[in-house]
C-alpha cells in the first residue's frame, strides 16, 4: 500500500481518536518528532501527525506564554500574550531610535560628537572608548586638573607669535607635569588656563583673537602676544569637560 494511501485511512480512523497532551515539554516533542521509531515506519503515518500537532500546540502555548492548559482550538481563547509585527516593528524602531541607528541594515551610530570617539565606531567600541579618555589622562583620574610647568632655562627669548608646542618645547624648556591635549580652539578657550609667571592670560581662539596666548594646532601648539625671555614660568591647567 503507498504512503499516501495509508496516511488518508489512517487518518479517517483516528480522526476522533487524537490524544492532546497539554502539558507537553517543548523538548520533548521535540525529540519525539526526531527520534521516534514511528517516522521510520510507514504504517505509523497517523502517529506521526498526532506528534507534529502535540508539537505544535506545545510550541504555541509556551510562545504565547500561557500555563500548560493552553488549549489551541478554544476559540474563547485569548491571544493578549502575543505581541504583535506591529508592535514589534515599533519596539524595533525605538531601540533604533534609543542607539542612535538611522534604519534597519544600519550598523553604525551617527554620534552629535566625536572628540574622543571613532565616528564609526559601534555603541559598545564607543562607550569603551569613552571610558578610556576619561580614565586614562596621563595618571590622571576622571574630573581632576591636568596641570604642565614649563620653565625657560636656557637660550635666547621666545619670539611672539611663534608657536610653542607645549609637549615637547624644547632643550630650552624644563618641563613637569601632565601631558596636556588641547584637540582644537573651543577646548583651549573653554577648558585651558594658562599663568605667565603667576598672572592669568586671556585666551583666544587664534592669532586675530587680540589676546595674550591662542591656540595655533592640535594637540600641543599655543602661541603668545610677547616674547617668552629666559627664567619665564609657564603653568598650563587643563579642566575636565562637565
């Protein structure tokens, strides 16, 4: 007899004679339906259909969460545990939202500033990168003063107007203190302070700024108004972002 033909009588002679188990394990029939000897028997069709729908009971109830008394074919049945395409496609859009992606197939955040963080970089590469700036400034911890001390020891004066880079100044400069980076203008107006043997300088933003120092490049150059004549002290204090 083929297949065919034997899963259509049995099928009409168990018809009324299916066993529903309600508290299946999803596992379970799960390797029922692998393992069991009936799926290698063709005389056993009917027992193979009783498994596949025990399964799939079973697989509804535990996605819509319902105890092991979920019946599928109560029509008074409620589906209030099931979530919805739309309501998905709206928690998927708020996440998209939350992590600043612009659409499905985005990977990468647009992020509204980059000064410590990759402009590619992923959510998490830009927190750890984050983190990094802000807790590895030279031994300095989160929130404290960077301070540098540069003193002219030696050679002639420092013309105005030439920049000074403030890392490495120079056989005529004795230096202690923090590396101090200053990435552009606004950093070095809003965040840098600069004494000139003890007085408080005005800060620009460069050379056309009229002021007593300005910034000239990242990450180290400034420049002064006046020449810098030997035994000139420097104290350059950087303050964290807030």
């Amino acid at each position: 007899m083929s297949r065919t033909l034997t899963f259509q009588n049995q099928i009409r002679s168990t018809t009324s004679g299916i066993e529903f188990i309600d508290d299946l394990d999803l596992n379970q029939a799960q390797f029922i339906i692998e393992d069991d000897d009936s799926l290698n028997d063709d005389a056993q069709v009917s027992g193979t259909v009783i498994y596949d729908l025990n399964f799939i009971r079973t697989a509804l109830r535990d996605i819509k969460g319902d105890s092991p008394t979920f019946s599928w074919f109560n029509t008074v049945t409620t589906t209030s545990g099931l979530i919805s395409l739309a309501d998905t496609r709206f928690e998927i859009s708020n996440i998209q939202t939350y992590i600043g992606s612009t659409g499905d197939g985005d990977t990468t955040p647009v992020y509204s500033s980059t000064a410590f963080i990759s402009p590619s970089a992923t959510l998490t590469e830009a927190v750890g990168q984050l983190d990094a700036a802000l807790s590895t400034v030279s031994g300095a911890t989160p929130l404290e003063i960077q301070k540098r001390i540069l003193i002219r020891t030696t050679g002639d004066k420092h013309p105005k107007n030439e920049p000074l880079d403030i890392e490495n100044p120079g056989p005529e400069w004795d230096v202690t203190g923090d590396s101090i980076t200053i990435p552009g203008s606004g950093t070095f107006v809003e965040s840098v302070s600069v004494f000139f043997n003890g007085s408080l300088l005005l800060n620009g933003a460069d050379a056309f700024a009229d002021r007593d120092v300005y910034f000239v490049a990242a990450d180290h150059e400034i420049a002064f108004e006046f020449d810098l004549k030997k035994k000139t002290v420097l104290q350059i204090w950087k303050f964290p972002s807030t």
